[in-house]
C-alpha cells in the first residue's frame, strides 16, 4: 500500500496539450484540471479522459496551484503542468516512494525542449523543483509568476526527470517571457537595465555552455537577456542595439 496521490494540473485553453498532461497522471489515485476559463475543449477532453474537473476564475500561478492543491482529494500531492509528462519511470518512483516517505516534499527535474530539441545546457537542466509533496506541510508562495513550493520540513530529489514541452517557436518563446516580463515588473533602473542583460546573456551561453546547444542556445540566452532588460526598464521595448552588440561582441 502507498499514501493516496493526486496529480493537480491548472489549465486555460491548454486542449493542444492536455490529453497527453492527464494520460500521463492516470497512475494516480485521482486527476484534478482547475480550470479557469477554456474556451476550447480543454475541459472535455480532461473529463472523457477520467479528471475531475473543476473552475477556479484566475488567481495567480502561486495562489492558482496553491486552490487546486485545496481541493484534491489527498494529502499528498503532484503538481503537474498541461505542457509536462510524467514517464513510466518517474511513475513508478514516485508510487515507490509514497509507500514510505522520508520527507514532506521530493524536487524533480525538468528536460525542457526548446524549438523541437532537448536542452541540456543553458542551465536548463536538471531545472529542479519542488512538484511531490504533502500539502499539510507545505504551499506554494503567492507570487504573480515563478511561484515555489515552500515545504516545513525535509527535502529530498526524484532520480527520474520529466519531458516538459516548453516552446516550439521562437516567437511563442519571446511572447511568453515579455508577459512574465510584465507580471514581474521591477523598479525602472536604467544600470540594471543594462548591464543585467549581458550578465544574463554570458551566463547561458558562455558559463552554463549555453553554445554547446547551436543556434537554440544563442536565441535562449538572447531571449532571457530581453527578458532581463524587460524587467527593469519595461516590457513594451525591444533590447537596445548597443546591448546586442555587446553580447555578440562577447
């Protein structure tokens, strides 16, 4: 016997993704999809597949998660994402795990694919974090974006990770990091708004090998430092030539 396991995933329009999300969960005792407002067949194709489903008007990603861990049926909990799968083998991990836990939440790592390819650079993996745990020992933060788990207790690490189908395109990419862009909005600093990019960009594609992965690794790299300069100045502006010259030149 192990601890009783719900899978939790939060969707809106995800009907392109969501099929493969909850076929992947079904090993567990229940699937809960919180949605907040398809106007696709995300809901239907969730409950013909055995999910219950319910409807949450948006929160936040943190406070989001933090409602479809409330209402699952179990204590202990795997928060999924409709553009993740969880393999055979972290499936098997994780069942073998809930017969005896030694701790109130497990990080797993994420193989991100970009633009049709596995990343294994750019520090992109092994991209661990908290998604198995107890909810009577811990939550999710209540940030707008990049939200955590934050656990009262021990930790420990899944060995197995899990394929997350992260952007096929370079424009679904840019378009998604100038929306956290936005979400996370700092305090306009026109020094960080400069150097910050190219520190960013360095680090991914110099430090973290960012270059081992061709072309993909320049425009993720290239990206996140837009994403940087997004930040601190403001999301409705491109990345300054002077900026891109001085990565390129580096």
């Amino acid at each position: 016997m192990h601890n009783q396991l719900s899978v939790v995933i939060i969707s809106k329009n995800e009907e392109k993704f969501i099929a493969d999300a909850v076929k992947s969960a079904l090993f567990a005792d229940e699937v809960l999809v919180l949605d907040s407002g398809s106007i696709d067949d995300t809901c239907v194709i969730a409950q013909q597949l055995g999910a219950r489903v319910l409807h949450q008007d948006w929160l936040g990603f943190g406070a989001q998660k933090n409602k479809a861990v409330e209402l699952a049926k179990n204590d202990w909990v795997f928060v999924l994402d409709s553009d993740e799968r969880i393999t055979l083998e972290l499936q098997s991990e994780i069942l073998s795990t809930l017969k005896n836990p030694t701790t109130d939440g497990y990080h797993v790592a994420r193989l991100n694919k970009f633009f049709g390819k596995n990343i294994w650079h750019c520090g992109l993996y092994p991209d661990y974090s908290i998604r198995l745990f107890n909810r009577q020992r811990g939550r999710f933060n209540d940030v707008s974006v990049h939200e955590s788990v934050q656990i009262q207790g021990k930790t420990d690490k899944l060995k197995n990770h899990m394929p997350h189908l992260a952007f096929n395109t370079v424009s679904e990419f840019t378009d998604k990091q100038r929306k956290y862009a936005k979400l996370s909005q700092k305090k306009k600093n026109l020094i960080k708004a400069f150097i910050s990019p190219i520190w960013t960009f360095l680090k991914i594609y110099i430090f973290r090998l960012g270059f081992l992965e061709g072309w993909r690794g320049f425009v993720i790299a290239k990206v996140y430092a837009q994403y940087t300069f997004w930040k601190y100045y403001k999301w409705k502006y491109s990345l300054p030539n002077s900026v891109v010259l001085a990565m390129l030149f580096y």
